[in-house]
C-alpha cells in the first residue's frame, strides 16, 4: 500500500477545532443521537473540498449532520441510513418544513389528540410517561404512523427529539436524550430518586420546539434520505461529487437498542431492526463489510472526487485497533487512493458513554481522506464567527 501521511486536526488551516462546541444551526439539534461527528466537521471538509451545486452523499447518515450542512451550503445533500430514526431525522434535515405548517397541522389535529382515550401500550413505555401526557403521544403517534410526507417526517423527527430527556419540553421523566434507557433502570430511578412524570401536553410542546429549531432557517437547496443498505444505495454511477460518512464502529455503538423508545413510537421492535444492522466484534466481518461497501461508494462517485471517512481508534477485545489502517489498504485495492490520516482526539466528555475511562472505547476519531482520482481542494479561508467562506483559488491536492 501507498505510504499515507498522518497529520493532526489542529494542524489543518482554518480546522474546525476552532469552531467551538455549539457552532452550527438550531436545526442540527432536533434529536440527539450517539455516534455523530460534529456539524463543523462537515462544514470544512464540504467548504474545501465541494462547489454550490455539488452533490454530497453520506450512506450513513445518522442523524443527517453532513446532508444539513451540505443544503445549508448551496450543495445537494444526500443521506441514507438503514436505521429508521436516523432516516426520520435525516429526512427531516435535509427537507424541512415552515413552522407555520407545523402549527397548521397542530390546528387541524388538536381536537382529535384531546379527545383521545388510548389504548394498549407497553408497559415498558408506560414507565416513561405521565398518563395524560402518553394518552396525547399515543393520538401523535396514531395520526403519523403512515404519514410519510415531508410534514409528517419533520413533525415525527421533532417528536423524537423531546421523546425523552430532561429539558422543560422533554415529554417523559428525567432521563437522556440521547439515547433510550432501560426501563428497569428508569423505574429504579423514580424511586430512589422520587422522579416525577411531567405533565406534558404534547402539542404545545411540539410547537415550541419546532419554533425553537427552524427560528427563520429556509435551506438553500433541498435534499433527499434513503432507508437503503448502505451497499446497495441504488443511486446512479458516478452520480456523487463528495462523500462524508461515519461507518459503523464494530459493536461499540448498538444503534438499535439505544433507540428501542424512538423505534416503538416509529412502529418498529428494536428487536427486528438490530437483524437489519451491521455490529460485530469480528475484524474478519468487518473487511468484508466495508469492502461491500467502498464499492459502492467507488461506483457512485465521479472521478476526481474525494471521500472522507470519519471512523475510530477503538478498543476491541483488549487490543486498541485503528479503523484507518484497516480500511485503507482494502480502498486501495477498490481502486481509491488513500491521501492522509487526520487524528482527531475525542474529550471525555463527548465519549459515547460518561464512565469510559480515557483508554476505552473510541478515544480518538480518525478521518480517513481517500480520493477517486485526484481531487481538488478549494483554497478557502473559513470564518468560523461568521461560518462564511472566502474563496481565494483553487488548488490540486
């Protein structure tokens, strides 16, 4: 394999390090979710490495950060999780609608979610919620289950997004918004710690968060998600100017359990939708999955065009393994070019779960920069204040 430089995030000009942790639009926060890169992540490497029109393509998208930022920039984003919450957040990013539709809706449906007197629901959910409050989430969730317009994806997106958690819009007993806790432990909590189910009303809730989230945001293009096997996308050959992703981490994060609440309120057992779900802890399965997929993404890309893979340096049965180097050499072969390493260390605080110890789990995230051909980078200077880029020329990489 070709000789691959290794630098450091802090080291690129203008790097998102500098960002700040809060840069970013409202709408990035609609729904919190494990195992996402930050939307300064994607703003640079898009800035430098796309022009206003391009496409941008994630195959797995999680909660849409690198299509938002893509639309946000004039460019087309694409997402595409095989995960159904992180196909309804996606969506809602990359094609949102005006809060005044939402309050249409909520004007329209009031009466129905008031009157509502419920039916069975789990007892593992009903842990959650106070009665009256899961008595109107049950009307929401009646009324969007086959509603698959972009309205009826945003407002579920919004849903679950105060699905649980512990701000004064959260719709269950204090909890995490990101992701969905067991319901013994929850029941253990109320108890020793004397939790109270908040009386929510749902609607008003779904509209102030809603206000709250687009506060004027209009995209400046529209995007589209898919629910697709990130190895068979069906999108045309060489249709994609740009990919960003976030391959699975081995089975550091179990997207399926960690989001059973959101997954019942969509309609789907976690059970069934963690078959559908690549997690291993074999290196073997592994190759083999990601080579699927790098083909994939060979296929659909352009020539001369880059790729970025945001993976990890993880602990894995005792031994500490760079996703990178794994993934690399099996690009080469696709018929990628790999161009640099970028470390990026990860704070504690932003460690999928708080009580790792800084030597487990995913202590550092790697960005792999693979081209197809010879991509040029745009020579911009980033104004992370303003977060508007001044172009200067372009340049060959």
């Amino acid at each position: 394999m070709r000789q691959v430089r290794i630098v450091s995030s802090w080291t690129l000009e203008d790097s998102w390090k500098y960002a700040g942790k809060d840069w970013g639009i409202s709408l990035h926060r609609v729904c919190s979710r494990t195992g996402s890169f930050p939307p300064s992540l994607a703003y640079y490497f898009i800035e430098r490495f796309s022009e206003p029109g391009d496409v941008v393509f994630d195959p797995f998208s999680g909660k849409g950060t690198a299509p938002l930022e893509a639309c946000r920039s004039g460019r087309i984003g694409i997402g595409n999780d095989l995960a159904p919450e992180a196909y309804v957040i996606t969506h809602a990013k990359v094609r949102p609608v005006m809060a005044r539709q939402v309050i249409e809706w909520v004007e329209r449906n009031r009466q129905f979610v008031e009157n509502y007197r419920g039916c069975d629901v789990p007892e593992e959910v009903e842990v959650f919620y106070n009665k009256y409050t899961l008595r109107q989430l049950l009307a929401v969730r009646e009324l969007l289950m086959n509603d698959d317009s972009d309205l009826g994806i945003f407002i579920k997106a919004v849903i679950l997004g105060i699905l649980h958690g512990s701000s004064s819009l959260s719709l269950s007993v204090k909890c995490s918004h990101s992701f969905s806790m067991a319901p013994r432990y929850v029941e253990k909590s109320i108890h020793r710690l004397g939790l109270k189910k908040p009386r929510r009303n749902v609607l008003d809730c779904l509209l102030e968060r809603t206000s709250r989230l687009m506060d004027g945001y209009v995209p400046m293009t529209r995007g589209r998600a898919f629910m697709r096997d990130a190895r068979w996308t069906g999108l045309g050959d060489e249709s994609v100017d740009m990919i960003i992703t976030s391959p699975p981490y081995f089975n550091m994060q179990t997207y399926a359990w960690d989001n059973w609440l959101r997954l019942w309120f969509l309609g789907h057992d976690y059970r069934e939708v963690s078959k559908k779900l690549f997690h291993t802890s074999s290196i073997k399965k592994f190759r083999e999955f990601i080579q699927d997929a790098l083909k994939e993404m060979f296929r659909v890309m352009k020539w001369d065009r880059p790729c970025f893979l945001v993976v990890g340096l993880v602990k894995l049965n005792g031994q500490k393994i760079n996703m990178a180097e794994i993934i690399a050499p099996i690009a080469e072969k696709i018929g990628f070019s790999p161009v640099r390493i970028i470390m990026d260390t990860i704070p504690r605080e932003n460690k999928y779960l708080m009580y790792l110890r800084e030597d487990q789990g995913v202590s550092r995230e790697v960005i792999l920069e693979l081209h197809k051909g010879v991509a040029a980078e745009r020579d911009v200077s980033i104004d992370w204040k303003r977060g508007l880029p001044v172009e200067k020329k372009v340049i060959m990489a």
